[in-house]
C-alpha cells in the first residue's frame, strides 16, 4: 500500500477508480439488454441490484479487514439503526431510482446528470458545515456544474428533451445521492469508511432483493454468460473502486483526489457512445460535459470539500 502514497500512483489510482464508475452507464444498459430485463419490470431491475449491491457489499466488508483502521472496526448499537438508514437512503432508495431511470433515457446523459450530484453536495455542505461554506470559486464551479446538467436534456434544435421516469428519475436519485453522501460522511468520520460502505451496500443491496422477489416472473430475468459476466463486473467495479479510492484518501489530501471525479461523466459519455448502439455524442451533449466538468475541477482545485463520496455506480 505504500506506492499509493506516491502523487503520480494516486492520480493514476483516481483515474483508474472514476473510469470505473464511469463505465457503470454502459455496463447496467447492455446488461438490460443481455438479461432481457424490460424498461417496465421494475422487480427484475430491483433483484439485478440486489444481487449486485449485495454482492459488492460483502467483497468490501471482506476488503476493509486489511484496509480498515484499528479502533474503527466496532459499531455500537445505536449505529446500526443509522447503518439501516443508510442503507435504505444510499443504496435501497437510490438504486431504485437510477436502476428504473436508466431504462428510460441514454447511458450519456445519465452519467452527466449523476454528476450534478457533486454540487449538491457542496451547496448542502454550505449549510450544514460552518467550516465549508460557498466560495466564488465553489459557487462558480457549481454554475458550471448545474448549467451542464441542464444542457444535457437538450436535443439538437435546441429542443428539450425530458421524460420524468428517465431523466427526472435520475435527478431524484442525484438528490437522494447528495443526502446520502452527507450522512455517510457522519458516519465515516467516527468509523471506518469501507466497514460504512460495505454494510451499507450489503444492506441496501439486502432490500432490494426482498423488495424484488416477490414480484420477479420466471422469464423476467434470463441469466446468460455474459450476463453474468456483467453483473460479476459491475460488482467488483463498486468493491474494487470504493476501496482504492479511500485507499488514497488516506493518504492524500481530498482536494487533490476528487479533482479526477470530472473523469467519471467524461468515461461515462465517451464509453456509452461507443458501446450501446444508438447513442452519439453530439454538440449539446460535449458541451454539457465539458461544462460538468469543469465545474468539478474549479469547486476541487486546491480546496477541501466533502470526499465521503459512496459512489457505487
């Protein structure tokens, strides 16, 4: 683990973990299509995230007894009542939202749209950290970042282009996500963040298997191969990046960490335009980008902000 402490390893690192996330997008839309999970099946898509959330859950509980801090590695009683909540908020609650809005609109503008959730976080940080309220830079930064978003939902003409069970679930989960980071945040401050994460998942992932199986039909959801090898991937893609990514944090200071975040919409868009059929970049959309982009680059340069990130997509 000592390379990790190297400035040039930990930008490579964070590249590597945000390329991860990324390519999330185009991994849970080809798997749609592999699995012949229908827009409309919502206890499919809820059963695919269990497996996947719980799954990752246990690969980071496993993770975080080399990588966990001494001290932090016990919960009192009164945390698992806020390790439940979490759960239901960061995994049960925004997966619910993400795995359906996905169906509903292209892996491009989903990964931009996610990214506004990195100025939410800001602007609730604002008000609930005396110590981290808005600068010009931040807010700046956040003007960038949440005209990108806007911009994302336009179409060539200039015309908006929004379906509410689509994009508009995708905001809802960006918000739900931006909370979520908040409390996990709280909670990773007194204990260790991967035994946080991992529960977290595992118990989210938990829900959404028993809210998913009662309705799932038999053919709803067909496991092939490659299926499989999507679903192992997309497992190992949140175990894999959270973990690393912490890994670096405990080394390096945030701001110089989650600057690369601008990498995860950017490996989002370009990895969906060339992997699901159907999706181009076209102008609205790289300008949206480079706006979302630049917005995540500016609120990091050389400042602290929230780093607690549970990005697990």
């Amino acid at each position: 683990m000592d390379i990790l402490k190297k400035k040039w390893m930990a930008a490579l690192t964070a590249v590597f973990c945000s390329v991860l996330w990324g390519s999330a997008f185009p991994v849970l839309k080809l798997s749609y299509e592999e699995m012949s999970i229908a827009p409309d099946d919502v206890s499919a898509k809820l059963v695919f995230a269990g497996i996947r959330f719980l799954g990752a859950g246990i690969i980071v509980l496993m993770l975080s007894i080399p990588l966990g801090r001494k001290g932090r590695t016990r919960f009192a009683k009164k945390d698992y009542l806020h390790l439940l909540a979490l759960g239901i908020l960061q995994t049960f609650l925004l997966y619910f939202f993400f795995y359906n809005g996905l169906s509903y609109t292209t892996g491009m503008k989903s990964s931009i749209i996610m990214a506004g959730e990195n100025f939410l976080v800001i602007l609730l940080a604002h008000y609930i950290y005396k110590n981290d309220r808005l600068s010009w830079k931040k807010t700046i930064g956040m003007i960038l970042g949440f005209a990108g978003v806007f911009l994302a939902n336009f179409e060539v003409g200039f015309t908006l282009s929004f379906v509410f069970l689509g994009d508009g679930f995708m905001l809802i989960a960006a918000t739900i996500g931006a909370f979520g980071t908040m409390y996990a945040k709280w909670m990773s401050s007194r204990r260790s963040p991967f035994l946080v994460s991992g529960w977290q998942l595992s118990i989210g992932g938990f829900l959404l298997l028993i809210a998913g199986f009662p309705g799932l039909k038999g053919d709803s959801l067909v496991f092939t191969l490659k299926g499989d090898l999507l679903l192992v991937y997309s497992m190992l893609l949140s175990a894999i990046a959270f973990s690393l990514w912490y890994a670096i944090l405990s080394f390096h200071k945030a701001g110089e960490i989650t600057m690369f975040r601008f990498v995860i919409p950017v490996a989002g868009v370009f990895l969906s335009a060339a992997f699901i059929p159907g999706e181009a970049l076209n102008s609205y959309m790289a300008f949206a980008l480079v706006l979302v982009s630049a917005g995540i680059v500016v609120v990091n340069w050389k400042k602290r902000v929230v780093s607690e990130d549970n990005s697990a997509r």
